[in-house]
C-alpha cells in the first residue's frame, strides 16, 4: 500500500476550486460530518488518484500555526487512509468547521467515515 501524498494529488487548479466553492452547484456534492464539511466533485470514470484539498477558515483560526496544525493533522489522516478506499470522487475538499482544535485521533475517525461514506458502495478494498 503506497501512503504517500504527492503534489499530483493536491488540488491547485483554480477553474475546479470554484466549481467546488460555487454556491449551489448541481453537479457538486455535500456533506457534513463535524468537524469537516465536504465538498466532491468526480467528472471522469478513469482517473489515477483524487485530489483534495483542505480549507480552515481564517476567520475563525486567527494565528496560521493553528490552521497549519489542522491542516497537517487531517492530511495525515487523509495519508493513511486513502489507500483503504477503492472509488473516490476525483475532486475533494474538506472544509474544517469547528470552533476547537480536535486531536488527531478524532479527525482521523471522521475523514474515515466520510471516506467511506463518499466511495463507491460495496467498493471499499
């Protein structure tokens, strides 16, 4: 099993952010498991890997040590688990909502059931 997380898999293009952030897209979906609302998008059938992307809000998270240190633990998370799931949307963003810094432990249990909440049924390796 490969746990890397290569930049081929991190989501920087501009034109698919939007289609993601645009309010009430038909073709993007949702959902919400605290702490982390996602947003999916998958276009094409053959894809190599997805690719995420991870928001925290500055708003909320005034100091960047604090938003860098929830972005780094869920991209652990994300690291570590990803390989478990067979199927996943091609674009992915996780949006972290919550008003505390959770631990590891909690973060990494949720993006697993959002992982496999978002394959594809009866898919999971």
């Amino acid at each position: 099993m490969n746990f890397t997380f290569p930049k081929s898999e991190r989501l920087t293009q501009k034109k698919v952010i939007d289609i993601l952030f645009k309010k009430d897209n038909p073709i993007v979906s949702e959902q919400f498991v605290y702490p982390f609302r996602v947003l999916y998008l998958s276009q094409s059938e053959d894809f190599s890997s997805p690719q995420m992307l991870i928001s925290v809000s500055k708003k909320r998270y005034k100091k960047a040590v604090d938003r860098n240190l929830i972005k780094r633990r869920t991209r652990e998370a994300y690291r570590l688990n990803k390989g478990k799931y067979n199927n996943l949307p091609e674009y992915i963003a996780f949006m972290y909502i919550a008003k505390t810094i959770e631990p590891f432990d909690k973060i990494e249990k949720k993006l697993c059931q959002i992982l496999q909440s978002i394959a594809a049924p009866n898919e999971i390796a």
